[in-house]
C-alpha cells in the first residue's frame, strides 16, 4: 500500500511494517490496523481519529503531539510509549487484552479510560486524570499511581496494583477482594 499521501480515510491496513518509517504529520481517520509493526516508528503530529489496533506491535515509537482520539487497542503489545507527549486535547483510548510494559501516562486527562484485560508493567500514572477509568481483570507490576485521581474507577478482578490512598484520590472506586488488601501496603500494618 502507498503511503506517500496524507490522509487515509476508512481503509484496512493488515500486516504493514511501519518499523523505522516516518508517519509524521499523517491523518487516519476510522482505519483498522491488523497485525502491524510500528517499531521504532516516528508518528510525531499523526492522527489516529476512530482507528481500531488489533495484534499490532508498538515497541518505542516516537508520539510527540500524536493525536489518539477514540482510538482502541485489542490484544496489542505497547513498550515504552510516552503517551504523556501525545496531544493532550486529542487523546481518548482503550485498551483491550493488551500487554503494556514502560509507557509513561503521566499528566494525562484518562476520565473513563478502558483497559480491560491487560497486562501492565513498569508503567507510569503520575497526575493523571482517570475517573471512571475502568482496569477491570487487568494484571499489574510494579506500576506507579501518584497523585492520580481515580475517583469512581473500577478495579474489579484486577490484580497486582499497588495504590497509596494517601496519594491518590479514590473515592467511590471499586475494588474486590482479596486485592483490595493492597491499599495497605503503605500503612506498615501486619494483617493476620
């Protein structure tokens, strides 16, 4: 496929490799990405408006002022994305069984962010907006909240999360057992 031009409109993309390509300055408007590389890609100021992910590959590529906007990501692996350089007026994602591993989401407005099913490590959540964000059935490791407002948010089945009520809002959050007993973690307590 030519992606010499600009703008793509509503247009099947399977199994691409985008590795190392310059996207720079590209428009995709309601594409569907099926089983693409984008290693090393440099997608600085591309828009990805109404664009479905599926088995894609994203290891280390460049997103300063990308633009996600209703983006969604199915059983993806995500390393070492700085979302946090993204376009911040344009960025609404989901993540559905996807494996994320180094990506920095700090300083983002997340409200009702989806990442249901997903493996998350060594990810970073620092003064980010993300009431209503669901991580329902997610699995995490050694990931970071701080200063995060995950107010109403749902970690129903999720596992492994460490968050600090001290330093994070969540009120009215959801949360079952026995993961829940993770909030402790900071208070140096002894639960027989």
């Amino acid at each position: 496929m030519d992606f010499s031009k600009s703008d793509f409109n509503s247009i099947e993309i399977n199994s691409e490799d985008f590795s190392d390509k310059d996207l720079s300055g590209k428009s995709f408007y309601k594409c569907t990405f099926t089983g693409c590389k984008f290693t090393n890609a440099v997608l600085n100021d591309t828009e990805f408006e109404n664009c479905v992910f599926t088995e894609c590959d994203f290891a280390n590529p460049v997103i300063v002022n990308a633009k996600f906007l209703d983006s969604k990501y199915i059983e993806c692996r995500l390393l070492g994305l700085n979302f946090y350089l993204c376009s911040q007026f344009a960025f609404i994602v989901s993540f559905e069984k996807c494996i994320l591993s180094n990506c920095n989401f700090n300083n983002l407005k997340m409200k009702k962010a989806q990442f249901i099913q997903c493996e998350i490590s060594e990810c970073y959540f620092q003064e980010t907006y993300l009431a209503e964000a669901v991580f329902e059935g997610s699995n995490f490791r050694n990931t970071l909240f701080h200063s995060t407002d995950l107010e109403k948010s749902s970690f129903r089945n999720a596992h492994g999360y460490e968050i600090d009520p001290r330093t994070n809002k969540i009120r009215k959050a959801r949360f079952t057992a026995p993961d829940v007993l993770n909030l402790l973690n900071g208070f140096d307590i002894v639960i027989s």
